[in-house]
C-alpha cells in the first residue's frame, strides 16, 4: 500500500516491499506505466531528466533503490528482495508495467522478468554482461575487495575501486570528481550497496556465454539499446541477449557512451518511447 506525501504532478510516495522495507519513489504523468531502475552508485536523482521525458508519455515510477536515497533496507539482502521491490511497485500502479534498466539495473530487470513479474515490456541500457573471452570483465576478487574496505569503513576507497576496475573510469576522472564534493559525497553515501550490484550480476561478468536456462522466464518483448562510443563488450553482450530471449531486439545508438542515460537522456527517451508505444 503507498502513502503518499506530495499531491503536485511529480508526487513522492512510498510502497512497502514483501519484507516491509518501504520503497520510495516519485510518480508522474499519465498513460501506460513504466518503471526506472537505476544503475550501480545511482539513486532516483540521476534517472529524473528521463522521467521527466518520458512522463510526456506515461506514467512514470522513478524509484530509489533499497538502500539509496529515500529508500529502506534490511539486515540480510538478496537479489530476491529488489526483484520483490520491483514486483510492489508494479502491483502499485495496477498490476502490470513496462521497465527500464541501466547498466547493473538493467540485469535487475532482467531478473524480474525472469521470475515472473508482471512486466509489458522491457527496454534496457547496456546490460554489463561480459559474454566473451578476453572481454574486460570485472577482478575475480570484485567482492571480497569491496567488502574489505566497505568493513574499514573506507567508503570512498570502495567507490574509486569499483569506478576505476569495474566501470572504467580513468583515475584522472576520479581525481577530479572528488574535487566536487557534494557529488563525492552524494556517490560516497551509495557505496554500502556496491555487493548489491555485485550480486545482481552473479557470475555473468565472467566472459561465458549467458545461460539461456537462467533467463527463460522472460518471454515479454525486450530492446537492447546499446551507445556506438561504448566499448565493443557491450555489443556482444545485447547480441548475447538477443540470442537467448525469443521477442528481444538490438539498437545502437550513435555518438553514446555508457553514461548516457544521464549525460544524454534526450537521445534515449525517444527510443524507449517508441518500443514502450509499440
């Protein structure tokens, strides 16, 4: 059941999940539903621009992760849980709802899909599977690091190791963003739910094909969008999923990055408008 605490035309509620953690999120427009899952070190604040766009369109749930921003958490966590988050959401909004995941939150969907949640349709940013060998794929070790120096408390350790070994961000870069400090901060604060991602990602980052038996539950139809300026891994990796689903697709969008679902959420809403539309 949502409560909700703003009634203006972007109105922030809350929904509990199946283990009664509230998730909290921010509706607006009016037509089909579609809900937004965000990507690793993310919350609700770096998918607003693309819910605003496609709040022209539909109804949109832009939702922070458990654990991030508004949002709940509990004790134990599972990859079930978000799937459940997801599911409570859905079942706010009538029942059934298209969703859009990037990066790692497009794996979530995926994992809903898969376990039964009541998604229309599925349109995906750059799900970071690592399907070939040779393939960056993130350090064996990924897990145990950052439960090492999440432990130390050492937060901001944690975000620079996965930003620089996992997402390939160049140390210059980080350099410079700690040099913003409300953004450091705002990145420090989401490093507790690093293993979250890890475990979302389970041993697909390995440069193994996918496992057709692991995703066949999702039988609804999906578009893989993936940017032309991304590394060639990501490409192989939405082949890899068209392979596998039987109503999934593949677009690559010129002069993209993976970061485009922020940097450049104009060039992405029209593509997810349209699929959603049909």
């Amino acid at each position: 059941m949502a409560t909700a605490r703003d009634q203006s035309a972007r109105a922030e509620a809350c929904v509990a999940s199946a283990d009664g953690t509230e998730i909290a999120f921010e509706q607006s427009g009016r037509g089909p539903a579609v809900v937004l899952v965000a990507s690793a070190l993310a919350d609700r604040s770096d998918t607003s621009k693309l819910a605003a766009l496609l709040a022209q369109h539909f109804t949109v749930i832009n939702y922070d992760r458990r654990g991030r921003g508004a949002s709940g958490d509990a004790n134990a966590y599972a990859p079930d849980r978000e799937i459940e988050d997801i599911a409570a959401l859905v079942e706010h909004v009538g029942g059934s709802a298209s969703v859009f995941g990037s990066s790692s939150g497009a794996v979530l969907a995926l994992r809903a899909a898969a376990a039964g949640v009541n998604v229309d349709r599925l349109a995906l940013y750059e799900p970071p599977f690592v399907v070939a060998e040779g393939d960056d794929g993130p350090p064996k070790d990924l897990a145990q690091q950052i439960t090492v120096l999440l432990a130390e408390g050492r937060h901001s350790d944690a975000v620079k190791y996965f930003m620089t070994r996992v997402q390939g961000v160049p140390g210059i870069a980080v350099f410079f963003m700690k040099l913003m400090p409300k953004m450091w901060a705002n990145l420090t604060a989401l490093a507790s739910t690093l293993p979250y991602d890890i475990a979302v990602m389970g041993d697909t980052q390995q440069g193994e094909p996918l496992d057709p038996e692991e995703w066949k539950g999702v039988a609804v139809r999906t578009r893989v969008l993936t940017g032309g300026k991304s590394p060639a891994a990501f490409q192989r990796a939405a082949l890899a999923v068209t392979e596998i689903l039987p109503r999934a697709d593949h677009r690559t969008l010129p002069g993209l990055n993976h970061g485009a679902v922020v940097m450049a959420p104009r060039k992405i809403a029209p593509q997810i408008i349209e699929f959603i539309k049909g």
